[in-house]
C-alpha cells in the first residue's frame, strides 16, 4: 500500500505502510530502547529510509550487533549512546545531548521507547526499588532527555519527538501503569507547547502497539503461544509514519492498535 492510498492517524492501515527509500534521508534520530524489540525493529526501518540513527541502550552488546546489521543493509552506520536508564543522573541525559552535538550538530527526531515493567506485582507488595526503576527508565528519563534534547530538536526544519505508550492501567502493573498514564500527559503538554509555535513548532506522537511478541511480552506472558501476536519488526509502519514528513500538520498523533 502506497502513502498516498493511506488515510490519517489509522494505525491498522499504516502497519502496511509502503513509504519511499529516502523518506527519512539527511534526518538524525536518537532512539532508546534500541536493543531490542520494538525499538531494534523501529531503527532498522528508520535506517532502511535514510536515518542517520543515534542508538542507545544500557545493552552494549545488543547495540554493537545492531550496528552491524544496519551497517549491513546499507544503511549509514549509527552512533552508539550505550547507558543504563535506571541509575542515570540529570546531567548524565545532558551529556548524551551534549555528545550528539558535537558529534552530529542536531536532531531531527527522538523516539522514547526504552521501558522497563519489572516483576507484576499485588499492590500491597510492590517494593521501592521497582517503583524508582519504573520511574526512572518509564517518566524521568524520556522527560529530562527531551528536555535537553530540544535545542537540538530547534536546528530541524520539521523536528519531532515520540514515545511508545502502553495502556497499562489494570492489576498488577504496579509504577508501570503509573508511568505510561504520566507519558500519555507528557504528550498533551508537549504538544500544547510546541505545536502552535511558528519560530519552533515540534511534532509530538506516541504509539501503541498493543501486545507485541517482544523479549519483555514473553517474559511477563511465558505461556503465549509464539504467534499469538505480531513480532516487532511487523509494527514499524506507524513509526514510520509518524516520525516522515507525510506525518506534517498532526501534533498530537496518537496511533493505537486496540486492547494487548
């Protein structure tokens, strides 16, 4: 299916998203969470359309072969931001802004993708030590990287910032909930901010994928059966979508696929 056949904002249509080689050419795009899963299948896509990717997870191995696979396909070979969201300081996001701008000047698009959900756990016995994680990978971490990333973001002519939402709002899901309902707010503010302004207008998006055969889905659901849901390399075409320039003029873009 061609852009153009598409109509807008519907995430079951854009999953056969058939965009041109060089939708994303001469763009630079930091994705975290870029090891596996959802994010490794976005950034092999992005890559395939021209990105000039920024990698980064806590995973150096999972980075290093990522590197070489989309250095493999032809694609520019990314920079690699190995770091460990759950521990990592205000200043230690600022000095992956500051490294990207030395190294590539600008951006033209962030995906805050990295998750962590931890053990399901009853209410009364959900520890602190996995509400600081949750907080820290799921709300902390994508809120001061975008923070310090949109001076970045402003030496774009058409910048963008998005995140992988997850409707988690239900037993056991403990700070994860918590966190992903607290993302979904962080996208109005963005939105509310940036959209409207004609000096640094800011295309905001989130997506939800709904259950994905990912690494993390088989962990928490180890008796699914293993086509019981999309792999993640079948979800790429609302990433897509979202981060192009056919994606103009929609801010906030929410894409959902329905209940996972």
């Amino acid at each position: 299916m061609h852009s153009t056949d598409l109509p807008p904002a519907d995430y079951h249509q854009l999953l056969h998203y058939d965009a041109p080689a060089d939708l994303l050419a001469g763009r630079v795009i930091l994705v975290t969470g870029a090891a596996q899963g959802i994010g490794r299948a976005v950034a092999l896509r992005y890559a395939r359309h021209g990105a000039k990717l920024v990698l980064l997870d806590w995973d150096r191995a999972g980075l290093d072969s990522l590197s070489d696979e989309i250095v493999a396909q032809g694609s520019l070979e990314p920079l690699l931001c190995p770091a460990d969201l759950s521990g990592i300081t205000i200043s230690g996001l600022r000095e992956i802004a500051d490294h990207i701008a030395k190294r590539l000047g600008r951006l033209d698009g962030l995906l805050n993708n990295a998750a962590w959900i931890g053990a399901l756990t009853p209410f009364e016995h959900y520890p602190p030590a996995s509400w600081t994680k949750v907080m820290n990978i799921n709300l902390a971490a994508p809120f001061f990287l975008t923070q310090w990333c949109m001076p970045l973001l402003h030496k774009g002519s058409d910048p963008v910032v998005g995140f992988s939402l997850q409707a988690a709002s239900r037993a056991y899901w403990g700070g994860f909930a918590m966190a992903k309902a607290a993302q979904e707010a962080l996208i109005g503010v963005l939105a509310d901010e940036y959209h409207g302004q004609s000096a640094h207008p800011v295309r905001i998006f989130g997506i939800d994928t709904g259950a994905v055969m990912t690494p993390g889905r088989r962990l928490h659901y180890p008796g699914e059966a293993s086509e019981a849901h999309p792999l993640p390399e079948q979800v790429t075409g609302p990433y897509l979508y979202a981060m192009g320039p056919e994606a103009r003029g929609t801010s906030p873009l929410v894409l959902r696929a329905g209940a996972g």
